[in-house]
C-alpha cells in the first residue's frame, strides 16, 4: 500500500503573480476512484485560481455531501472550507458571504446535493443572484451510494446493471436561466481548456454564476448507453462557442472585426473574449439562450460553453444595499449604535 | 512527433540514466533493490557479473552513474549514493563462493593470452574462463590487479578487498605468470595463442622537464611509480613538507599516501581553477580533510636546489580566462613567482601509454600519437586475433571503463574464435514486466523518499593518518544502507502506457507530482517541448509520445524528473499506464552461441 504523493515538484514549475507555483494550490491526494471527472474539475478549479493569481486566503470553498462534495479536500488546501449538510450548502454560501462579502466563495456540489435534496436551496440562491461561483459536478448518478440514478440521469439513459432511466431529467442551466442566474454555463469535465476560463469568468463575475459540468463516474456511469459517459459525452458534445479569459491589466490590442468574436470587460477590470460558433446564440440574450439549450435537447446533442450571461448584474449585496465595509469587520459600535439610533429607526416606522 | 517506439530496448535502458550512464551498464536499480530487501549476496552477484569488481568499485570507481541519477535533478537533491551502496552488498555478502563459476572440467580447446593483468585483463580472464578456454595472464607484478594495486592506496582499497576479487577470477582456472615482464609481443604470437589481448594500461607517468629537474632529482618523483613503490613497499617515507602537483585523482592519492609517510606540510599545487581540477570532487574533499591545501592557479616554473639538494619550487600566478567558444587559456596575472618550500615533489600531471615492447613490424598500426589503433566497438587491433582494452586502448580512462572494455573485447574474442563475425554484436537481454499486486499495491516501494543523501562515515583522522593501510571510509551500516537505497526513484520501473485503454480523464496529468504528462496536439519536437504543461527544456531527455488518441492530442511525458512513484498508475481507470519492471543486461562473451 503506498499511495502517497511525493512533496517533490518540478524544479521549473512557472510562479504566477503572487511567486506562487500551482502547488500552492493543490490539496490533499484525492480518495475518489480512479479516472472520476471530479478530479479533473478540482485540477481545472486550481489551474483557475493559480492563473488569476488568486490568494488562496480569499477563497472559501463551501460544499455539502456526496462525492463532489469531498472534493473541496483536493483542491486549494490553504484556502478556507466548510462542508456543510446535505444540500444546504447554498445557506451556508449565503450567510458566509452576508458576514464577509471580501471573500471568493466557490460552491461545490453534485446532481443528488443539488437537484434533489438540496432543490429548495439551489432555486432560491439563484433568485438572491448571491455572488458565488456555483459547480455542479453533475454526473447522473448517486455514485456514493453504489450508482442509483439521479435527477438529472437523462431519461433512456441505461444505468450499470441495464436498467433504463424512465424519468425526465432535470436541466439545471435551463432552471437556472428561468429561475433569473446572471451566469450560467455548461462544461465536460473531460475539456480543461473550456473549463479552466469558464471558471475563471464565473468567478470574475458579481453574482450567482452556476457552472454545470458534466462529470462522468467512472465507476457506475460510464457504461454503454449511458448519456453521462465520456464516450457518449464526447460524441454529443456541441459548443456555443469558445471563450478566453483576459486577466485586468492585460492591454487589449486586437481589435475583432467579425461579428462572431467580441470583447466584453467584467467588472474587475478582466475581459471575456468570445467566440461564437452558432449564429443563432447570443450570450447576453436569454430566449436565444434558452432556445439553443431546447434545440440541443432534441437533436440529443449537449450544449456547452457560456450559455448566458449579464453584464449588469446586481448581485445581493449591492440588491440589499449592505455597508462597503463587510459586516465582520464593523466593530460592536457600529453594529450597536445604542438606544437613541434605535428609537429613531424604531419612530420611522410608527 | 512519431510514436515513440519504446519496443526499442534502448529507450527504456535511456530512462534509467545510473544505468545508462555506467561504462558497463550495471542494472543499478535492480540491486539497490535488493540491498534495501537484504539480499546482499544477491545484489553482489548482479553487480559481480557486470561489473566484475564490486568491492573494489564500491570503494573506488569514478561513479559516472551518480552525476546522471535522476534523483540530482530535483530540487535541493542529490544523487543516491550509487557507489557506496555498492560496497554495502559487497561488505555483506556473505559466503558467495557456491554463487561463483568453478574451473571449467571440459575446455574448448583455444587459448588465449592476455597481456597484463588489470581490470580490463581479469575481466576477459572471468569472461572467456567460465567459456571453457585456456587462459594465460601474464603481470610483471607478484600478484593480480594492475594499476588497482599500483595506484590506488590501501587506505581507499583494502588489500583483503582485492586480493579478494582477483582470486575469485583466478580460481576459475586461470594460468598466471606473475612477476614476468613481456618484453617482447612477437614472442607472445610465436606461441601460437588463438588470440591475445593487451590490457597494459597507461603505465607511464608523465613527467616535468622544468629548469633543476635534474639537481633535485633525488627528491623529485613521478607520482604512480612513487605510488606503486609504496605499494610494494619499497618506499616507506617522504619529507616533511611535500608539494604535489597536479589535479587529478593521482595527485589526491599522492597527497594522503605522503601524510602517511611522515609528510607534515604537504601541499597540492594546481595550474587549473579549483573547480576545473580533473580529481573527483569527493576525492578533493577527502584530502582537504586531511589537513592538505590545494593551491589552484599555480603554474610550476622551477625546481629550486642548494647545495644539489631540493629545497623548494617556484610557480607562476595565473587566471583562467576563457573565449567566444568557452575554451580555456591560463594567463600569468603578471605577479612575482612565489616560492614554496619542499623536501619532495611528486609529479602527478598525468599518465600515458607506452608500448616499448611491441615490434612495430607486427602489423600492428599506431597513429601519431603511438596509440594502436584499435576498433572502438569491437577493440580488435589490425592483426585480426590481437585484441586491445582498458587504458592500453582508448587512452587513460578508470577501472569501470576497462571492465566494460573487457566484456567487450571478451565478445570479440569469443567471436573470433567461433569463426563469426566480431562486428556483429549480440543484442542485450531485455525484460519487461508489470509489476502491479493489487490496489494501490506494486511489486517495488513505489513511495519517494524524502530523505536527504547520507554521508558515509569516516575512521578517526588521526588513526588513519599513522596506519596507510587503515581504511579511511568506513561504509555504510546496515540500517543506513536501507535508508539510502530506499532513496533510489527506480527508474526502471518504467511508466508503460497503452493508448487504446486511455479513456483521456486526466487523471495521469491532474495527479504526477512532477507534472511530467501533458495531454495536448502533436507537434515537431520542439513544439512539442515548449507546449506541455512545464516546457522540457532539458534535451538530454526523451519525450514519450503516444498515438493519436480519439479526441486527437497525443499524450506527452517529459522523462526529465519522473518520479517512478506510479500515482499515474494508480489513478489510471482503465490500467492504460501500467509500471513495469525493465531489466536490461548488455550481453557477455558466450551469449552468441
């Protein structure tokens, strides 16, 4: 039994903005099974944040139970973590983020955490557009429990053991999109190179920003007839078209004539670079957002990419017009201003 | 970039750099391994066929592996103790004599001469004696081994050590005619010998015609027949104060013999930079340990006499300076001489060839430098049964380059007298095989230590110092040995990978320490290089490139610093990368018939 990974690193491996190198943001050596799409996305998670040049004190990874829910432990060991219950992540995400809005947080969460049990949740943190960036390692199945379908198994997909799944499933971008997401997308665990800026928009982005990726497990769901495997995944995978992440300060010299490529600058000063592949899409309008989606549903194709995204978003706080300063740095004073402030409030409303 | 073909032994062998870099490709891991498992006996006798002198190697050899081991190429790390692990199965071995091949009871009927009798002449002796020919060994010393008893001090080689291994090759039924000089190679052939072999190594110091060379005489020596003269102990005392010159090995042995024999101030003196000294850097800091300086960028311009007897030398200050193409030039710094005093100097500048006793109407051929001309594959001479090996053949190198001399010229031998073709060389016994258990679970200790290199215990200097035959190192001890042997990344447990299993998750690339896999498209090499996930900037290095996979990027793995640790093994779901095993053993006289 050995199992351990060696503290040694490559002697030239690069260092970003901070002087650090990717190993800074690595975490404990997975317990997941071999191959699963759950490691891809937390090797794409540190790719994200090491290229961005994001502190790992900043981030705050929330999860709450199942397989993808683990992950947080093999992803940015030195960053801040709760792993809270079954599907009440987004609570938790909520009230972290109230308290200290300086933080990145980074839900982490699976098919069943959130399309079953914690459903309530997710609708409902979508509607506050919380500023998080929300994964979906979406795989189809209840594989920490031995395989059982999940909500969002496709209907006629065929599990393990042959039989077929008689349930519609659930599409969480789509959900997401009706529900008012200011950020939502689809990735394949399988694809890095969309994957790793599509995390890094999310995060660039003030407001819920849901990421669904689909992440096939390898041990009960990448069989023959299932919709979740990377066979069936990479077959049917169509994309709205290609993004690329500018980090701030980057200066911009290519100008793009054409009308499929565009530059759109985010809110902290990071720019977008999208490329459409479908002429009919266009990120920042829903309906062609959600069009594409049902065209892709019928011609049994997966929509991935960015699928929709506004620019204007308001995200919760600014919604909720809370103080700049985030709450758990005001001092007890000013949380507490005393009884003649509180009168005053209190005479407003007589 | 095409495939990589790792079907092609030499690839795999290419990975495992100690043994690559070995003159004699001993399969290093492979006995490292079995030290760390306590078979000594069985990890001397992996080494005792390749490398025919493992308890003198494991105390001497010039270690070319060690540079090359992976493990120096990581960060803050250096190599595995290759040498002294060495030395670790060789010091407990134990009894091996069932382990060794006896005389021969069926002879094949050829004889064979070989012509001195050093490494490179004992390594044919064992190579063609187990063969069934006729040995003859003929040494103008008492006793086997060459320049191994000549030069190297008992202080680094115990006598017991290599009286040892002499006889173990002697006791196969090898005829010796010690203490007989050949004068003469034309009366060798006239014995009508099948074929002979000349392993007569370098064995003429040079010398340093410098003005008072002759006044001084007495006191001025040549450092291997002053070496030698110790030895035999002919020579039992030296001055109080010494000056040596020279860098290289020799001088270092020069040196330390002298603090034994009574040398008090004893100094070496070097034209070169400290840096550029041809001496082992280890052998440089043995000696400075015993007290002796080495005075870099000195050039000897006199020996200094009075009253005809030696009193000192004088020396030139100089500087390197070096040119567009980084070749180096000594230019005097345009200081006064400095005098050093000395009782003796000996001259340690280095060693040449010398074939005094070959008729040059043999046909034979020499080139300008006198050197026979000899084939470098097969070290046969123009006269097609007349073999050449060890410094006598390519010039002065080390003991491991005259045993894999031997081994080849052993082959040729072997070939000759089978009426075959020298030129076609058998090919090198391969092996691969996985060594997967079970989960999580391999046949080697695939996790890396973290442990730095451990330093080989020393005797105390000042009882050293009063005994030459006192060896200084001590070795390691069992419990250490294991610590260093399990510092070894067994690199030849190779990383296999099979394209039509990857089912390309990433799982390989998301998990190696050392980010050596990239999954990405194919390109020209040097595309390639500068495109994975840590560009390979280190050349000397393969890239194994798979085939195109289905999504149509190749995968990539930078051998450079594979840790052979097999997570990308254990992460693979479909067993697309597996580790095997490789063995390589390049192939020994009689493995052609």
């Amino acid at each position: 039994m050995t199992y351990i990974k060696s503290k040694f690193a490559h002697p030239n491996l690069p260092k970003n903005k901070l002087g650090y190198t990717r190993k800074e943001y690595e975490g404990s050596l997975t317990t997941l099974c071999a191959g699963c799409g759950h490691d891809s996305i937390g090797a794409a998670i540190v790719e994200a944040c090491w290229e961005m040049s994001i502190e790992p004190h900043k981030v705050a990874k929330l999860s709450g139970i199942g397989c993808s829910s683990k992950t947080p432990a093999y992803f940015l060991n030195n960053s801040h973590g709760f792993n809270s219950v079954h599907g009440r992540m987004p609570s938790v995400a909520t009230g972290a983020n109230l308290a200290n809005k300086d933080l990145i947080y980074l839900g982490v969460s699976g098919d069943g955490d959130s399309a079953s049990i914690g459903m309530g949740q997710f609708v409902h943190v979508i509607r506050r557009n919380l500023n998080m960036t929300y994964i979906v390692m979406n795989n189809g199945c209840y594989g920490l429990t031995k395989g059982q379908d999940s909500a969002t198994a496709d209907a006629g997909s065929k599990s393990k053991a042959g039989s077929v799944n008689m349930f519609e499933g659930i599409d969480l971008c789509g959900l997401a999109i009706e529900l008012g997401a200011t950020f939502v997308a689809q990735s394949f665990s399988g694809d890095k190179h969309q994957l790793v800026p599509l995390i890094q928009a999310a995060i660039s982005h003030p407001g819920f920003a849901l990421i669904n990726v689909l992440s096939p497990c390898v041990t009960f769901n990448n069989n023959v007839g299932s919709t979740k495997s990377y066979d069936y995944v990479r077959e049917h995978v169509e994309a709205t078209g290609t993004l690329d992440y500018v980090p701030p300060m980057t200066e911009i010299t290519t100008t793009y004539t054409d009308d499929e490529t565009k530059m759109v600058e985010m809110h902290d000063g990071s720019w977008l670079r999208l490329h459409k592949l479908s002429q009919t899409w266009n990120p920042d309008d829903k309906i062609s957002a959600i069009n594409a989606l049902q065209h892709s549903h019928v011609k049994n194709e997966i929509l991935t990419g960015l699928l929709y995204m506004n620019n204007e978003s308001k995200e919760l706080h600014s919604l909720l017009n809370t103080t700049d300063v985030p709450l758990n740095k005001l001092n007890e004073s000013v949380l507490c201003p005393g009884v003649e402030i509180l009168e005053k409030i209190n005479s407003e409303f007589r | 970039m095409e495939p990589t073909n790792v079907k092609d032994p030499e690839y795999f062998h290419k990975v495992v750099d100690c043994q690559y870099a070995c003159p004699a490709h001993t399969p290093v891991p492979e006995y490292i391994r079995l030290i760390a498992q306590e078979k000594y006996a069985e990890a001397y006798m992996v080494n005792w066929e390749s490398n025919v002198f493992p308890g003198i190697l494991g105390r001497t050899c010039d270690r070319p592996c060690e540079p090359a081991c992976r493990r120096g190429r990581l960060e803050d790390e250096e190599p595995v103790a290759i040498c002294r692990l060495k030395r670790v199965a060789a010091d407990n071995k134990g009894d091996i004599e069932h382990l060794l091949p006896k005389k021969q009871e069926k002879m094949n009927g050829k004889k064979v001469a070989l012509i001195g009798a050093g490494p490179s002449s004992l390594t044919v002796a064992r190579d063609l004696a187990v063969l069934g020919y006729e040995i003859h060994l003929f040494d103008e010393q008492e006793k086997g081994g060459g320049m191994m008893r000549s030069q190297i001090p008992s202080f680094r080689l115990p006598a017991e050590v290599l009286d040892g291994e002499v006889s173990q090759i002697l006791n196969i039924g090898v005829h010796t005619h010690f203490n007989t000089y050949v004068k003469s190679l034309k009366e060798v052939i006239d014995q009508k010998y099948d074929a002979i072999f000349v392993g007569t190594g370098a064995p003429k110091g040079r010398n340093l015609e410098l003005p008072g060379r002759l006044e001084g005489a007495a006191n001025i020596h040549i450092g291997i027949e002053w070496l030698a003269s110790v030895a035999f102990e002919h020579t039992t005392k030296i001055g109080e104060k010494v000056i040596v010159l020279g860098g290289g090995n020799t001088a270092m042995d020069c040196c330390r013999t002298s603090r034994r024999l009574g040398g008090k101030d004893v100094k070496v003196i070097v034209r070169s930079p400290f840096a550029e000294m041809k001496a082992s850097p280890w052998e440089k800091e043995d000696a400075i340990h015993e007290d002796i300086p080495i005075i870099d960028n000195h050039v000897p311009k006199s020996f200094v006499t009075q009253n005809g007897k030696l009193i000192g030398m004088n020396f030139e200050k100089v500087h390197a300076v070096y040119d567009a193409n980084g070749k180096r030039s000594l230019e005097p710094t345009g200081e006064a001489e400095v005098f050093f005093e000395a009782d003796d100097v000996l001259i340690a500048v280095g060693q040449e060839n010398s074939f005094p006793w070959i008729e040059r109407d043999l046909g034979i051929e020499f080139d300008k430098w006198e050197m026979p001309v000899v084939n470098q594959t097969t070290f046969q001479s123009a006269v097609p049964n007349i073999f050449f090996g060890g410094d006598a053949s390519l010039g002065p190198k080390n003991v491991i380059t005259a045993v894999a001399q031997g081994h080849q010229a052993a082959i040729s031998i072997d070939l000759f007298c089978n009426g075959k073709a020298v030129t076609e060389r058998p090919a090198p016994f391969t092996n691969l095989y996985s060594t997967k258990m079970g989960i999580h679970e391999w046949a080697y200790d695939s996790e890396v230590s973290n442990d730095d290199r451990y330093v080989v215990p020393q005797a105390d200097k000042a009882v050293v110092l009063k005994d030459r035959k006192k060896e200084v190192e001590l070795g390691f001890n069992l419990p250490t040995g294991f610590k260093e042997a399990q510092r070894c990344l067994n690199c030849d447990v190779q990383t296999v990978f099979t394209e039509s299993k990857c089912i390309e998750c990433d799982a390989c690339m998301d998990i190696c320490p050392t980010n050596c896999i990239t999954f990405t498209t194919n390109g020209e090499e040097e595309d390639l290089r500068s495109r994975l996930f840590v560009p390979a900037e280190n050349h000397s290095q393969a890239l194994m490139v798979s085939d195109i996979l289905p999504t149509g990027k190749v995968m990539v793995k930078d051998e450079d610093v594979c840790l052979h640790c097999g997570l990308c093994a254990e992460r693979c779901p479909t067993s697309a990368w597996d580790m095997q095993q490789f063995l390589y053993n390049t192939s020994k006289a009689g493995s052609c018939h």
